[in-house]
C-alpha cells in the first residue's frame, strides 16, 4: 500500500490519490464490521459470549452457579437476581431494609436456598429459603472496622466466610447448620495474623476457595501477598508466599479457584492498571505452597477465574476474558468485554460471568 501512494504520488494528481485512500478506508471499515459480527476465535477454538441480561443502576459481583438451569447473582443498591431455565429469563429483588447495600458475594443451593453477604459496615448475613420471596437476617456486625470479602461452603451444611483484619487478625465466621447459625471461628494461630496493610479483596467473592473434606484456601494483597490453608475446615492453618504482584493497596490476588486439593489458579494484578500484565497469574501443583508463572499470562488485571474441567480454564476482569487450554500454563484472549466475577455451574458446564454495568453474560465454546 505505501509503496503503491509512493508512485501514485509521481503520476496522478492529489485528487485521484485522495479517491483510492478513501476507497480503501470503506473497504477497511466494512472489513472491520465483518469481523465484528463474527464469533470470536482464537486458534482454532470458536467462542460465543451470549448477552442474557442487564440491570440498570447495579454493579454484579456475587455469583453462583448452581447447574445448567439455576443460578444466582448479586451487586449494589441491594440487587439479588436468579434464573432458573440457564439465564433466559431473571427474577430481581431487594430485600426490605437492605436497599443500599452492596452484596458481593452469594452462596446458593437451589432454585430456593441462598445466602448473601455485603461489604462494609454493618455487615449482614441474610438468607431465603423461599426463592427470594422473602430474607431473614441470620448475622450483623455493627464493628465500625468490619468488611466480609468472600463466603464459600464444603458441603451443605458447613460453610465459612472470612473478612478483612481488625487489629491484624483475620476475621473468620463459621456455620455448621447450612448458614442458620454464624459463629466467629476462635483460633490463636499465628498463621492469621496479617501483615500492616495486608488484606482480601472482594472484587467478584471468589478469594476464598473450599473443596470436599475441609480443604480451604484465603488469598491475600496489599502489602502482601499470602495464601492461608487449612486442611481440617479451618482449625489449624498454615501460611504460604504468593509472589503474584503486590505491595500496593490496589495489587495482589483477587481470584482463585483449585480443581483438586493440589492444582489451582491465582490470578489478580493491580486494578488501577486494567490493561497491565505483570506478575498477574500463577500456577500451584502442591496446593499452594509454591507458584510459578504461566508461560504466557493473562492479558490485564483479572478479578475472577474458574476451572472448566482439568485442561480448560477462564479468567476475567474489567478489561476482557482469557481462556487456556492447558491447566493455565498458557492463555489467549476470548474478548475485550468488561466483566468482574466468573463461575462454572457446580453441577454442570454453564459458565456465567457479571460486570459492573449489571450485565449478565453466558461463555460459550462451540
């Protein structure tokens, strides 16, 4: 092309220049269009981000994905929303008396259990058992210093929710009664005192991780980056460096996700650098005792990430999605969409993801 207006520059005059510059800007602008309209693909896999709805005047962080048909999600201004055919059609509510809250994390069972919390103070546990017809408060904490980042269960009945620090020590909240009942888990170990600044995000509820048998896995950042395991539903805890970016109050793990009680995904980076990617994901083969980089990372700052099975992999955040197909050790783009939270059906392949508009969007890879 240059070479071509080199020439044309010598034997034609400005205007039939300017006539095969703009004939050639309509050809790009269609080519453009074209491939806009198309599903996105990326070496050789085919996918599809479908649109399934959007609420005004939200942001969405809390998901959870029950199955194929059931899920749950929640945001600011009190907005708890759910699905029961895969995400065609939502049902929206506040509960009374909670209107202005910001619930970043939920916890659903079925069509008609589900457990939310919010951030900031007061923090409150609320809970139906009626589709979300109607809430009962079942936890407040008036603690001026009080913020609950993420909340996730072994099974039915056992769960635990842990918060930000108060004078260094890492507040944790415990049910043995599917969520009826919250008790602050009492532990003198020294593994949950944190560092000055260092804490959990709660950008999408998910830095928080349990799996069958008492295995849990709290990711941290700020000054530090920590993950903090315990093998025996949160009794006793050990300690272990995640050398993701960190050491500002914007970077560290905002997301993780373990398929097994060995292999798991951090990922996060700095959320005032969006499209930035340094140090932003890490791999785990001994359930989090030691991390190592990805061959080649995510493409930005990501605030969630899910496993689709041992192979296949899903990150996201403000400034798009990235898939891998080998446990993590690569990644490539799927879209440049905004999204803050992800999540795989727990009995299931639906994968939904939420953003800060209130958009609801399923992946699909055909």
């Amino acid at each position: 092309m240059i070479n071509c207006l080199i020439t044309l520059l010598y034997r034609s005059k400005w205007s039939e220049i300017k006539n095969i510059i703009t004939l050639n800007n309509m050809k790009m602008r269609k080519l453009i269009i074209l491939f806009a309209c198309l599903p996105l693909v990326s070496l050789g896999q085919i996918f599809r981000m479908e649109s399934l709805a959007s609420i005004e005047m939200t942001s969405l962080r809390g998901l959870s994905v029950v199955s194929n048909e059931v899920a749950w999600v929640s945001g600011s201004n009190g907005m708890i929303g759910k699905t029961e055919d895969g995400g065609q059609n939502w049902e929206w509510t506040q509960p009374k008396g909670f209107e202005e809250l910001d619930f970043r994390d939920i916890e659903a069972f079925d069509e008609k259990k589900a457990i939310v919390i919010n951030a900031g103070s007061p923090a409150y546990i609320l809970m139906t058992e009626d589709g979300g017809g109607k809430w009962k408060k079942v936890y407040q904490n008036l603690d001026t210093a009080i913020f609950l980042d993420g909340m996730s269960f072994w099974d039915k009945k056992n769960g635990l929710i842990f918060g930000d620090p108060i004078k260094n020590k890492m507040q944790l909240l415990k049910t043995t009664n599917g969520g009826y009942n919250w008790t602050e888990v009492e532990t003198d170990s020294l593994s949950l005192v944190l560092a000055e600044d260092e804490a959990g995000f709660a950008a999408s509820g998910s830095t928080i991780k349990t799996l069958d048998g008492g295995y849990t896995w709290i990711a941290t950042g700020g000054s530090e980056s920590n993950i903090y395991f315990s093998n025996d539903y949160a009794e006793t805890w050990n300690k272990y460096p995640c050398p993701i970016l960190q050491g500002e109050a914007s970077q560290g793990v905002f997301s993780i996700d373990f398929i097994d009680e060995k292999n798991g995904i951090a990922v996060g980076g700095d959320y005032t650098k969006e499209k930035e990617s340094k140090n932003n994901a890490l791999i785990t083969t001994d359930g989090g005792q030691s991390w190592f980089k990805p061959t080649k990372s995510v493409l930005g700052y990501r605030s969630g990430v899910a496993y689709l099975d041992r192979e296949t992999c899903y990150a996201t955040g403000v400034s798009g999605t990235d898939y891998s197909k080998d446990g993590g050790k690569t990644w490539r783009r799927v879209s440049l969409q905004s999204f803050n939270a992800i999540q795989k059906a727990k009995k299931g392949n639906l994968i939904l993801l939420v953003g800060n508009k209130g958009q609801i969007s399923r992946l699909i890879e055909e």
